[in-house]
C-alpha cells in the first residue's frame, strides 16, 4: 500500500472521477477526505467507503478555506470540483459562463490557495480534452480547461517542493451527464466508444489511476496527461 500514512483531499469526492480516486487511495491505506455540496451524496459516498466527509463549495472563498482549516496539513489534494454549463457562443448567458469559471477555475484557483500541502506532496487539478479538441458550444469549457493546464505549470513553480500536475480525461462515464436524456447517454457514449482506438470509453478508475500515479511519483510535476482512449490522435 502506498499512501499508508498519508492524508488526501478529495474536493469533488462524492462522484465520479473524484469517487474512484477516494476509493483508490483509501485502498492503497491513506487517511481520506472527501468534499462537496450535496450533503446527503456526500456522507453517503463517504459512509460506503470508510472516509471522511467535510461539505464545501469551491465557488465559495470562505467555504474553502474552512475546509484546508479543518483538515490541517495533508499529503495529497485533488481537485475534480466542476458544474458546467455551456451553449452557443453568442448566445449562452453570460451567468452560465461565469458560473463555470467560478466552480472549475476559480474553485481549483482556490483550492490551491487554501491547502496546507506538505513539503513533496502533490495537488492534482482536472482539464478535459477540450482545452486543445474544441467542440462547437462548449468555449467556455476550452477556457476552463486551458487555463487549468497553465494554472498547473506556474504553479509547479511556485508551490515547489509541494509538486503541482494535471490530468486531461476524454469521455469518461460518470454522473456528470446525468442531466442528459438517458437514450442521447448511452446513444453518445456508445458512438465515442467506438469511434476510439481502444474501442471504450473510460471509467472513473482509468483517470483515479493517473492521479495516483502523479501522487506517488516523486518526479512529477509541471506535468500534463492526456488520457483519452486515444481521442487526440483519432
Ligand atoms: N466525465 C467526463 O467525461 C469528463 C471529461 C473531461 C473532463 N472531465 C472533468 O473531470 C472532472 C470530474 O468530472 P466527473 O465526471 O467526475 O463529474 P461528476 O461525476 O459530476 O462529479 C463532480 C463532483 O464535483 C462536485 N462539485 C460540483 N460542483 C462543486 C462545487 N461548486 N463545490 C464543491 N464540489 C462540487 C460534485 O458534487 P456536488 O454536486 O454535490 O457538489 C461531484 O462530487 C470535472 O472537472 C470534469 O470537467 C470529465
């Protein structure tokens, strides 16, 4: 096992990507947290695994630093956080625009600020592919994850000996389309899945599996992972 010893910080813990990494690093014997809004899929998230729950909002300054203020000092923080909400460029309100930054960019900004991270420990931020595969409708999602890209190399320097890197995902299946009509779900998923190389598309564990990797290996920081069944080169 090896986190034994260590503390981790999930923000965005209760679902997805953020789950299967709880759930990884629980099993590898680190001391877990898990944060989010909805307090009643938090606990439940944290109960079915064994770890701790602390609800928090990452558009919110005061919410998230009394998160790091309550768990103190740790080893290992990961921010998968983000509601998104997009549409046609020209169209899509400018509330839905702001709210994105504030949860995905501004929420991981924050987040960086808050957490006391030990020296050598990692902070682990989420892109997606679109940051450098644009789609029409989702500009505001490019941004987000671009920015997030930059954030994690200025950080790399600036946080150093703390160790600051960034995971891309392509289509993983997780929550996050829940709002989606379940026919145009699975209608999606089926024809990205076979539009890939790996003939799939990814699970929670693919990427919890990245962020592992980034918390354990000592020389990496400043790095960037694209990990999408091979979605940039098709
Ligand atoms: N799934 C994909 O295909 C995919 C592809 C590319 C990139 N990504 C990125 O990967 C990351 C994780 O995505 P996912 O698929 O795991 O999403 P998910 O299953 O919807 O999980 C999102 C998590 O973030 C929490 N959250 C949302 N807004 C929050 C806020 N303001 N404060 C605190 N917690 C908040 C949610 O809980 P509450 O709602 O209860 O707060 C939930 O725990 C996101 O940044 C997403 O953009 C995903």
């Amino acid at each position: 096992m090896m986190l034994t010893g260590k503390k981790v910080v999930v923000v965005g813990g209760s679902s997805g990507i953020g789950l299967s990494t709880a759930e990884l690093a629980k099993a590898e014997g680190a001391e877990v947290v898990i944060a989010s809004r909805n307090a009643d899929r938090l606990n439940a998230a944290a109960a079915k695994l064994g770890v701790t729950a602390i609800p928090a909002d990452v558009t919110s300054d005061e919410s998230v630093a009394g998160l790091f203020r309550t768990c103190g000092p740790v080893d290992h923080v990961v921010v998968t956080a983000a509601q998104l909400k997009t549409g046609p460029f020209k169209t899509v309100a400018m509330e839905d625009v702001r709210g994105t930054l504030e949860g995905k960019l501004w929420g991981a900004w924050r987040v960086a600020r808050s957490a006391d991270i030990r020296p050598g420990g990692s902070l682990t931020l989420v892109s997606g592919y679109l940051s450098i595969r644009p789609r029409p409708n989702s500009a505001i999602i490019a941004v987000a994850n671009g920015a997030l890209e930059s954030l994690t190399r200025a950080l790399a320097l600036e946080l150093a000996p703390v160790r600051v890197n960034c995971v891309s995902p392509g289509i993983i299946d997780t929550p996050i389309r829940a709002a989606m009509p379940e026919a145009a779900r699975l209608d999606m998923l089926a024809k990205t899945a076979a539009s890939l190389p790996v003939g799939r598309v990814g699970e929670g564990e693919d990427i919890a599996r990245q962020i592992f990797a980034f918390m354990t290996i000592g020389f990496a920081t400043g790095s960037i992972v694209y990990l999408d069944g091979g979605g940039l080169v098709t």
